[in-house]
C-alpha cells in the first residue's frame, strides 16, 4: 500500500522531500503518512500521483498526477500493429 511504502521510504531516506507514486490512490496513502509525522505537502515534500483520477482534486491538500491518455495509446498502438502487418 502507499502508506506502507511510505512508511518503510522515510524510514531509509527521513530527508526525503519529493515522490513520484505509482497511483493516486497509493498517494493518498503517502500523504496520510506524511500527514501523521507533521510533513506538510507540498512545503517539506512534494508528491505526485500517477491516473488522474477523481481522487486527486478529493485530496488535501489535490494531489499533483499525471493523465495516462489510455484512448490515445490504445489508438497509436493499433495504428503501429496495422503498419507491422502491411
């Protein structure tokens, strides 16, 4: 879980002052755990998540993430396997 990894990073690197996480919501598990040891996000670390998801703007502080376009890698990867067998 995101709080978990959290847990066990700040344990290996307490100067820790920035996180790209896997998902939003192993994020919000980040940030409950920052939250608990009186890490302010994003003045002491920052984190990002990784979806998009309508969880992100939910969170508090919203959590910066990044948008997987998954049409637009659905589409080029079909375009790319039409042109392997032409």
């Amino acid at each position: 879980s995101g709080a978990r990894s959290m847990e066990l990073l700040l344990e290996r690197r307490p100067d820790l002052d920035g996180v790209f996480v896997a998902s939003d919501l192993m994020a919000a598990g980040a940030l409950s755990v920052l939250d608990a040891r009186g890490r302010r996000v994003p003045a002491d670390v920052a984190v990002a998540g990784f979806d998009d998801s309508g969880l992100a703007e939910a969170l508090l502080p919203p959590l910066t993430t990044m948008r997987q376009p998954i049409e637009r890698i659905a589409t080029e990867m079909v375009r790319l396997l039409f042109a392997l067998l032409e």
